[in-house]
C-alpha cells in the first residue's frame, strides 16, 4: 500500500512538475511574441514617418524622385505600426509615438526648429519603447 502511494504521489509531483514548466515556457513565449510585435511595429512606423517626413520637409529633388503611390504606401506602413503600439504598448508609449506622427506630418519646408521638435519627439518615443522592453 505504500508503494502504491509514493508511486501515485511521485506521478503527481512529475506531472506538476511538467505542468508548472509547459506554463513557464509559454509565458517566455508570449513575452517574446509582444516583445518582437512592438519592435517591428516601432520599426515600421518609424521608417514609414521618416520618410514621409523626408518628402514633406525635403528638396524639391527628393521629392519629384517619389511618386504618390509611395506616400500611400508610407501612409498604410505608418498606420499599421502605429495600430500596432497603440494596441499592445502604454499609454505614454502611445502617446509619443503619436507626437512623433503629427510631426513628421506636420513638416513643410526645411526648417531646424522644427528638424529639432520631430527628432526629440522620435527620440522620446525610442526612450518610452526601450524602457518598456526592458532595454534601456
């Protein structure tokens, strides 16, 4: 009889065991999953809000070498990365990124005044991110 014990309360203790490590392991993997979807957000709406920015504030070379069909697709990349830090980002995270959107949208001539507000908003946005990942 208490064999028969130890064994069922060992066989418990294992299955426990794999349980409580099947669990650890896929909250491991739904951190890297949001981690990797915020970075490629970010990234995307970071290049996406450059370069309309570029179009907006560039020489009149830079922008007869682009076609409206770019800045449409600019438009869609930058949506997209900012639908995907307003879903899965803070508050303040959110915040900035839309900062950095409405400036870079903002932009009309080459000015550094507002070179240096688009770039500060940029870089608080990269600081909100990388304290969020815990990469700062």
């Amino acid at each position: 009889m208490v064999n028969v014990l130890a064994g069922i309360i060992g066989a418990l203790l294992g299955l426990s065991g794999a349980l409580l490590g099947a669990w650890i392991k896929s909250r491991g993997e739904q951190r890297r999953w949001l981690r990797d979807q915020k970075l490629a957000g970010a990234a995307e709406m970071v290049s996406a809000g450059t370069n309309i920015y570029e179009l907006r504030s560039g020489s009149r070379e830079w922008v007869e070498g682009h076609e409206p069909v770019e800045l449409r697709e600019w438009q869609t990349q930058l949506q997209r990365g900012r639908a995907v830090i307003h879903l899965l980002c803070t508050q303040e995270t959110s915040d900035r990124a839309t900062a950095f959107v409405r400036l870079c949208w903002r932009a009309g001539s080459p000015g550094e005044e507002h070179y240096d507000q688009t770039i500060a908003a940029l870089r608080s946005f990269t600081d909100s991110l990388r304290k969020e990942l815990g990469s700062d």
